[in-house]
C-alpha cells in the first residue's frame, strides 16, 4: 500500500516537474522573442538613423559644393572686374590721345604756331570733359559765395545758403527742383516720399504707432532724390532734416553740434547710387547661415531654465530653430532699475557661458 502511494507521488512530481520544463521552455521562449523583437526593433532604429546621417551628409555636401561655387564665382566676378573696370574710361581717353597725336606732329611745324595753339586748347576742352563725365564736377561762385555740384555736366544739386547758424542749430542749405521726390531719412511710417516734414534725428521707439509715425527706432541723416543722387549728411549728433516743409525748395540739415559735412553720392541707376555709397561707408559681408533662418523670441526669457526648455520642446516638436533671442532679464529679474547691468544676473542665469556653449553645440 505504502509503496503505491510512493509510485503515485513520484509519477505527479515527475508530471510537476514536466509541466515546469515545458513552462520554462515556454518562458525561455518567450523572452527570446521580446529580446529578438526588441533587437529588431533597435536595427530597424539604427537604419532610420544611418539614412538620416546619410541625407544629412548628402544635404551637408550639397550646400558646400553651392557655397564653394559661389566663392568661384564671386572670386571670377572681382577679377573680371578688376580687370575691365577702367576700360569704359580708357576707351574714352582713346580719341584724346588721338588729338594729342596729330597736335604733335603740326607742333613739328614752326610755321604752324597759331593752329597749334587753338588745337591744343580744343584737346584740353576734350580732356576736361571726358574728366568731368567720369565723376561729379564741383563749381564754386566767390561773390555770393554758392557750391554747385554736376555730373556729366548737368547740376545735381547746390547750396542755397550754404552754412548758416541761429540760437540752436547750425544749418546747411541746398537747393531743391520742384519736382523731386525725396527718400531716405531712415524707419518712419510715412510712406515713400518724405518731402514736406521736418524729422528728428533722434534714436527712439514709437510703440503703437499704427499709421503714422516720424520717429521710429532708428534714423539716419541720409536724403535720396528722385534725380539718383544722395546727400549724406556725415555727423553724429541729433538734430532735424527738413525736406521742405517752408515749401521753399529746400533742403535743411540742423543739428546740435558736431562737424557740419557732407558727401554727395550719384549714379546712373538706383543700383549704381546704393554702390557707390556703400563704397564711401563700407559693404556689410556676407551673413552666417543662420542668420537667415528660424529665431525663438518672445518679450524675455527670465531664466536659464526658461531658455533651456523652450528650446529643448523646438527639438521635441522637430522646429527648426537656429537662435534665441536674450534681450530682457539677463541682466536682472525686473527692467526698471537693472536695464543697462552689463552683468549677467546669475540668480536667474546661474550659467550663462554654459548655456549658450550647450545650445551652439546642439545648433542653437
């Protein structure tokens, strides 16, 4: 009896011990399958990541082989340039020297003198004018004394008064044709033609503006003419530029202090005149890439913290983003009284130097 109960016992442990095999194969099984499903997943993972890199690559070398041609080309154009830049002036020298030529020989001929002398003036009369349809001619009148400026022998622009000085302001004073259209002056919600105001030279913002407004952000003490000349009026200090606004056919520039310069700048087309005054002031190189595409701005970012997480949710909603911009708060948790702190507030931007090093390295 005692050993049929045995064999009955020993017969379950072993189905027991079965079932737990078969229950551990299964086990075993199943875990190979989630690593298997989990490796193919983390492969299918890596090819999405190896195609990315590859398009970025392929995108990267694109935009290298466009930039360096454009290097190539720009490089060909100031070479070209250089070389046929003076050739519209030589050509026009040519007949000049023409003249000279056949001056020299009737010189050779002592019996010649009087015709000698009349050809070399109509040589000089033929120098002075291909000189002064070359660039802008200066005339100046002693009695009363007036500066007239030409070019290619028709008066641009001269002075009415000249340089005049009241209680305030010292002035400078040029003549206006009736029918010029004036530009220029810098942002103002005016529209195009700004003749007939007398504006501010002054740096200030205009907030809510709407419609109208002559004084806005920045000014500059440039005037453009419908004829396509400019009057640069070189001084720093504020002051006003009347376009006239007496109706008198005047141009005034009143200022403070300061040097009482100006330059006049012409061309041939509104893209020879925006050259040329470049030329005077300096040509702003090419920009950065970046400059050209997506910035995360708002009214400040009061904090690191702030910053950091509005541009990591730009990573996370994959938008572009190239900058951010830390004009407010940096310098103190408040604008009054800290506005103008040249020093980072670091209870708010604990790691200023930090921060910035970690959004340019992720392309920010």
């Amino acid at each position: 009896m005692f050993n049929k109960q045995r064999k009955k016992m020993t017969k379950k442990q072993e189905e027991i011990q079965d079932e737990e095999v078969i229950k551990d194969e299964k086990d075993t099984k199943s875990k190979k399958k989630t690593k298997s499903s989990k490796k193919d997943k983390l492969t299918d993972r890596i090819k999405e990541l190896e195609q990315e890199l590859s398009e970025s690559k392929d995108k990267f070398l694109r935009l290298f082989a466009e930039f360096d041609n454009f290097k190539k080309r720009t490089a060909k154009e100031r070479i070209d340039f250089r070389a046929t830049a003076g050739m519209d002036a030589l050509q026009a020298f040519l007949p000049v020297m023409d003249d000279f030529d056949r001056a020299k020989k009737v010189a050779e001929n002592e019996d010649n003198n009087e015709e000698f002398s009349e050809g070399v003036k109509l040589v000089y009369q033929k120098l002075k004018s291909v000189l002064t349809s070359k660039g802008i001619k200066v005339k100046v009148q002693k009695v009363p004394f007036i500066i007239s400026y030409f070019y290619k022998e028709k008066e641009v622009t001269s002075e009415k008064i000249g340089y005049s000085k009241d209680t305030v302001h010292e002035k400078i004073e040029l003549n206006l044709t009736s029918d010029e259209i004036l530009y220029g002056t810098g942002a103002r919600a005016l529209g195009m033609n700004r003749r007939g105001n007398r504006l501010k030279l002054y740096n200030r913002a205009h907030y809510g503006y709407e419609t109208h407004s002559e004084l806005m952000n920045f000014t500059m003490p440039i005037v453009i003419s419908s004829k396509k000349y400019m009057v640069h009026f070189d001084n720093a200090p504020i002051g006003y530029l009347d376009l006239d606004s007496k109706k008198d056919n005047s141009l005034t520039y009143e200022t403070i202090s300061g040097r009482k310069t100006y330059q006049v700048i012409v061309g041939d087309s509104w893209e020879d005149l925006i050259d040329n005054y470049t030329q005077l002031t300096g040509k702003q190189p090419l920009p950065p890439r970046w400059v050209l595409g997506n910035f995360s701005s708002r009214f400040g970012y009061h904090s690191q913290k702030e910053t950091t997480e509005t541009i990591t949710k730009f990573k996370e909603e994959e938008i572009p983003v190239d900058a951010v911009i830390l004009d407010l708060f940096w310098f103190g948790k408040d604008i009054k009284g800290t506005m103008g702190n040249l020093e980072v507030h670091k209870d708010s931007f604990p790691d200023m130097k930090g921060m910035i090093s970690t959004l340019k390295n992720k392309g920010t």
